[in-house]
C-alpha cells in the first residue's frame, strides 16, 4: 500500500476536487505518531525554537534519525519576537537540553542555507515551522520538496492568516495563501489539513493547525 493510499485508508477520507481535505480528529501528536506507522527513520524540522515538537517526534518514533534546522538568529520580524541574540542563544541551549535523549542532530543554519546539506530524495519528511512570511514559506517548500523522497511526507505548522502579535507588518503570518499559491502552481492534489476547526467537547485539538500532502 503506498503512503497516500494508507492515508486515505487509515482515516477514511473522501477526496473530492478541492484542498485542503479536512482529516477529523487528528492533531500534530498524531501526525508524529503516522511517521512511526509508515516506517519514516530520517526526517527534519524546520523551525525548532525550544524544540517541543521535535521531542515529541522523537518520542513517538524510536528509530528516527531528525536533523533540527534552525539558526537561532536574531532578526526583525522574528516570530514570537522580539529577541536579542542572547535570547536565542538561550534557547538554543534549552532545546539542546531537551534533545539530547534522542536521536538527532542540529544544524543552526538558515532554511534555505540548511538544504544545501541535504541530497535530493534523501528524507522520508520535513516539518515546516520557520519563517511565515509568504517568501519564505515559498522558498522553504521550493527548497525542501526535493529533499523528501516519493512515498514521503511534506507538512508544517500553522494553517491559517493572522498575525501573532499586533505589528501586522512586521509579524504576518502568510502560510495558508503560500500553499494555496503553491499547490495551485504545481498541480498538488490532495493534500490535507490537520486539527479540526470544530471538535466535539471534552476532545482534543491543537490551537494552530498543521497541513500536509504526501509526494508523488
């Protein structure tokens, strides 16, 4: 069974013409969880701050090998922002500490910079949570998509138009027109939008939604 057939399977969707297909009841732990059950063993992240969800991949997937892309730099326009550089440094050694239980390996590099450490076909996925502006996650994508091989998986974080502070200009969030834009160009269909906007009470979801489509 190949990836996109698994999960169309395992989470009995109905693909219709347009994207993102909605998957219910499914949250970020559980897209983590999916690495494990199409037997993913080398991934990135790309955007790591304190290193929350790496952790959490790396729990859920003993046998994973994740490389975790991130500078810690300090710029304008940094999201959660603002942060001198010591701040990021500081981070930085807090996710070290985080990490260090579990296989993986940093690179603190830039995005685009970071790819070019990378051979084309070489990940099972890549999970994008870096600069949300909508250059940068065009970039991102046009970067990264080589790097995972056919059958694998291309997702990343926050699925939505907003900005999270009250600078509009200087903190947007851009990633939900960025993949529309994207998809649109290059032809990508399904793919698929993670943590439902409405939930049944007493369930789980994630504040900010996550997105995916698996690569042909």
């Amino acid at each position: 069974m190949n990836t996109l057939q698994y999960v169309i399977e395992k989470y009995q969707l109905r693909i219709g013409r347009h994207s993102p297909v909605e998957i219910p009841n499914m949250i970020r732990e559980n897209l983590a969880e999916l690495f494990g059950e199409l037997g993913f063993t080398v991934g990135a992240e790309i955007g790591v701050l304190y290193g929350a969800f790496s952790k959490q991949i790396c729990q859920k997937n003993p046998n994973l090998k994740l490389y975790c892309i991130d500078p810690y730099l300090a710029y304008d326009g940094f999201i959660p922002g603002p942060l001198d550089q010591k701040a990021q440094d500081d981070i930085y050694e807090a996710c070290r500490e985080t990490m260090a239980p579990y296989n993986h390996e940093f690179i603190r590099k830039t995005s685009v910079e970071a790819a070019k450490d990378f051979k084309d076909e070489s990940l099972d996925f890549f999970y994008l949570d870096a600069n949300h502006r909508f250059e940068h996650v065009v970039a991102d994508l046009a970067t990264w998509i080589p790097k995972v091989r056919s059958g694998g998986i291309i997702s990343g974080h926050d699925l939505h138009r907003m900005s999270l502070s009250t600078d509009t200009k200087n903190n947007p969030v851009h990633v939900l027109p960025a993949l529309y834009g994207y998809t649109d160009a290059y032809r990508i269909h399904p793919w698929f939008a993670i943590g439902e906007r409405f939930i049944q009470p007493g369930g789980r979801r994630d504040k900010y939604r996550s997105w995916m489509w698996v690569k042909t």
